[in-house]
C-alpha cells in the first residue's frame, strides 16, 4: 500500500504532526506555546555507526522496537539514556515513517521534519557538527533509520548539555531533555527557568510520561 498516502493528498494534509511544530528543532512559535520560532535540531545502518544494518524503511508498519538495538548502541556514545531516546521515537511515531510519503509531504510543508525522529534540516546540520556521521546529509534521514536514530541521540546529548545546575519545577532531567529535542534548547531554557510549557509541549511531555514504561522495557532486552 505504499502509494496509498501519496495519491490522497487531502488525507495527508489531516496528518497534522508532519508540520514543523513536533521533533527535533521545533521551537515555539511552531506550536510550543511561547517564545519565537527558530529551526535547531529528529533505513539501513549509519555508515558512521559500525552496528548491525538496521530494517529497511517501509510503508507497514513501524514499531520504534525494532530499532532498540540502535538505540542502545548510540544512546550509549552520545552519553544519554537509551529509554529516553526510545521514548523520544515513541512520541515522533505518529505518522507513517515511509520515505516516499516524507519527500511528498515536503511538497506541502517545505519545513517539514524528516526520518523516525523528525529532525528539521538545521536541527541535523548542527547536530552532525563534529560528530562521527558528519559527512551525511538530512535528506538521507528517510532512508536510513539508524542515521536518525544517530542523529537524535546526538541531539539530546547537546540538550543535556545546556541544562542549568538547577531548575525551577518538577521536572526530571530526561523530561527537560525531551522537551528541548521538541521545543529547542532556547525554550528547554526557559522551562527550565520556570516557563510554562504551551498546549504543544505539555502534550509531548504527557506522552512522553505515557511511553516510558514501554521504552523502558523496549530497550531492556
């Protein structure tokens, strides 16, 4: 059924999480709740990784589990929690992951995010910075499931680098994180300051709490 999203455009447009306002870089103004909008960093192996080839992308159905393996092996080189990063797919499965519907929702939403962690392209170009997958390109993200996973491992480690020392309310470490890899690092900031999250935000952070049991385990075998 893969052409099944592609010649029903008015459909497509229902899938409203393909805008720019979820994933890796997108910050308030683009569905947050406050702040300004600002871009900043979301199959087959990563030619970087060194880790077993990952499944192929496809249009059936996609369960963020099968790519635990991947998860584990770069959560682990990007110093972050692999059931975070696990979580952070829950929360981004929310559309179908195939490349040829990617590529032709971008013909409608030329910001759109790309890959199973819907990174925007300058959320990618500045994780990658430095990195050992710099050489890739966003475009390739569709295509290549670990090179996302990859490149939002990297991303979450650069929110947790931002983090203050301290942080007004009741949030843990790896839900500011979260938030940062929805919102961007400026509004992490500022939640953390004390900020309240918008609709958009609450609602990632929600499903975030609602997926951690399931990441937990997805990534413990």
């Amino acid at each position: 059924m893969r052409g099944w999203w592609l010649v029903l455009p008015v459909a497509a447009l229902l899938v409203s999480g393909c805008t720019g306002g979820s994933g890796a870089g997108a910050e308030p103004g683009s569905g947050s709740g406050s702040g300004s909008a600002t871009g900043k960093p979301s199959a087959g192996a990563s030619a970087s990784a060194g880790v077993s080839p990952s499944p192929s992308a496809s249009a059936g159905a996609y369960d963020p589990a099968t790519y635990a393996p991947q998860v584990r092996t770069y959560a682990n080189k990007a110093g972050v929690s692999a059931q975070l990063l696990m979580a952070v797919l829950y929360n981004e499965d929310y559309k179908p992951h195939d490349p040829a519907f990617e590529r032709s929702w971008q013909k409608y939403k030329p910001d759109a995010a790309f890959g199973i962690a819907n990174m925007h392209r300058a959320a990618f170009d500045q994780t990658k910075r430095g990195r050992p997958f710099a050489s890739r390109k966003w475009e390739e993200l569709p295509d290549d499931r670990a090179l996302a996973v990859e490149a939002a491992a990297w991303y979450l480690h650069d929110m947790s680098a931002q983090l203050p020392a301290h942080w007004a309310g009741g949030y843990s470490r790896d839900e500011l994180m979260a938030l940062g890899y929805n919102a961007g690092g400026g509004n992490m900031a500022a939640f953390a300051r004390g900020a309240k999250p918008g609709s958009q935000a609450s609602d990632y952070l929600t499903r975030l709490r609602d997926n951690w049991k399931k990441a937990g385990a997805a990534v413990a075998g």
